[in-house]
C-alpha cells in the first residue's frame, strides 16, 4: 500500500509557534515588568529643629499596564535595613496625615517625604517602599515589591544656629551601571532567538514527519 507523505497540520504549526512564543516571553520577563527604587542620598545627618527631605526614585516598569502602584514610607528605630518592624514615621496614619510630616511625588517615578522639626525620636532608619499590585478580579495581589533605604542621623544642636542637613551619597560601583544594560541585551538575544529558532524548528518537524512516512512505507513493502 502507497502511503502519501503526510505534512503538518495546521495544528501542529499553531502549537510550535504557542512554543516559541512561551521561549520569547521568559526570556525578556527578567526585563519587562522590573522594578528598581534607588535614594540618591543613603544618609543625613541632622541638628535638632531642622527639616530633613528623604527622596526615592522608581526605575523600571509594573508586571502589566492594568497593574496599580503602591507607595510607602517606613520606619525603623533599630535600622533595619527592611524597615521589618512596619512602623511608619511618626506613627503617619494610613491617609497620609501627619502635623510635621509631609508626602508628595512627581508623574517622573520620584517621592519624597519631608519631616519637619526634627527630634531625636526621628532618628534611625527609613525604607521607601514601591509595590506592583494586580487587581485581577476586583482582588488585589501583591506582585513584587523594591525599596531603598536611607539613615538619618540627630546631632545635638547646642549653641549653634546651623540648621542645614549635611547628606551623604552612596559610593558609586561600575556594576551598577552595567546592570540596566546586562539585562537588556539578554532580553533582545532572547527575544532574538525566540523568532529564528520557530522556521528550524518547523523544519526538524516536517523532517521527522517525512522520515517516519518513509519508513512505514518501507515496512509495508515486506
């Protein structure tokens, strides 16, 4: 019996390009939907009396378009570097409101948090907090979530009739500035890959298919 070489069904081509696709996307998701928050000030130090301007910056991207923002401020009078006790500054309620206490933030991904008359009860550490959050029906998730974290220092103000903040920088390191571009050229090789891979592998398919054809007709002759 002739046995016709049968070709791949449209099926099949549909579920090797649902494949490539999936290889696309993990690829560039280290990429797409990052978040990173960075301070450009790491610590103050301060007289008593005096305001202070903590400020955080978000780099980056939500998960989805349809993801909402959340930002937060917390304080830690121990220093934790997360801010674990959950605490916020001067005890700020969750609307915002606090007398001394003042929140504000740009359409830039910038936010800051002003705290005015300084005591010594202010001094510790403080966490700047960015979360993606999915809605996904009318619930809210948590995603993911980033912070910098910043220390403020009080000093006695004695006799002195200086009020200004002296702030500190982090020291810059070359991994810093390679880690934004690190990331995308994995996610354009990826994505790369992604489509030149989907023609070869059409290819080794149809092969296959023909040689399995060809040997069932081998095998039909004896």
């Amino acid at each position: 019996m002739d046995l016709q070489t049968k070709k791949p069904t449209i099926l099949e081509f549909r579920w090797l390009l649902l494949i490539c696709v999936c290889i696309n996307v993990s690829a560039i998701s280290g990429h797409v939907g990052s978040m990173k928050v960075t301070a450009p000030y790491v610590s103050f130090s301060c007289p008593e009396g005096a305001n202070v301007t903590l400020k955080c910056s978000l780099h980056g991207h939500l998960a989805d378009m349809h993801d909402k923002m959340g930002r937060n401020w917390l304080f830690s009078a121990g220093r934790s570097l997360e801010c674990k006790e959950k605490v916020h500054p001067r005890h700020l309620k969750d609307n915002g409101t606090h007398p001394g206490v003042f929140l504000s933030s740009d359409h830039k991904g910038t936010f800051w948090m002003i705290l005015a008359n300084l005591t010594v009860a202010d001094q510790g550490g403080y966490c700047c907090y960015v979360y993606d959050i999915n809605t996904e029906h009318n619930k809210l998730h948590l995603l993911s979530s980033e912070h910098a974290y910043i220390e403020l220092n009080i000093t006695k103000n004695g006799s002195s009739s200086n009020q200004k903040c002296v702030s500190h920088t982090a020291p810059h390191t070359p991994e810093d500035s390679k880690d934004g571009s690190t990331a995308l050229g994995l996610a354009t090789a990826g994505s790369i890959l992604g489509v030149l891979s989907l023609p070869v592998i059409l290819l080794l398919v149809y092969k296959q298919r023909q040689s399995t054809v060809s040997n069932r007709r081998e095998y039909s002759l004896y």
